[in-house]
C-alpha cells in the first residue's frame, strides 16, 4: 500500500493541473476579449507615456 500513498500526490495535482489548463484555454477570446485587449492596451501605454516623460528636478545632491 505504500506505493498508492507515493502515487495519490503526484495524480492529485496531475489533475488540478489539467484542470487549470482547461479552464484557461476556455476563458481565452469569447465576448470580453475586446474589453480585456482595450484595458491591457491602456494600461502598456500609460506605462510608455510614464516612461517616456521627461523627469523635472535637481536629481540627487541638487541645489
């Protein structure tokens, strides 16, 4: 019987793994992918425009 012990984890999260895998593939596109699209594509350009702005100030050990 030790060998069903030794093999009951492994099996366990084998199938919460698949599982997961399942319920991911089966969220992707459908009806509020354009919404999740718009808000990744604002979010990755507020980002840029945050980047990309000019810092004003002295910077370290200004006067």
């Amino acid at each position: 019987m030790d060998y069903v012990s030794a093999l009951v984890p492994p099996v366990v999260m084998a199938v919460f793994f698949t599982g997961l895998i399942v319920t991911i593939v089966k969220t992707q596109g459908g009806a509020n992918k354009a919404k999740e699209d718009a808000a990744v594509d604002a979010a990755i350009s507020r980002a840029e425009a945050v980047r990309q702005t000019p810092k004003t100030g002295t910077g370290i050990g200004g006067a």
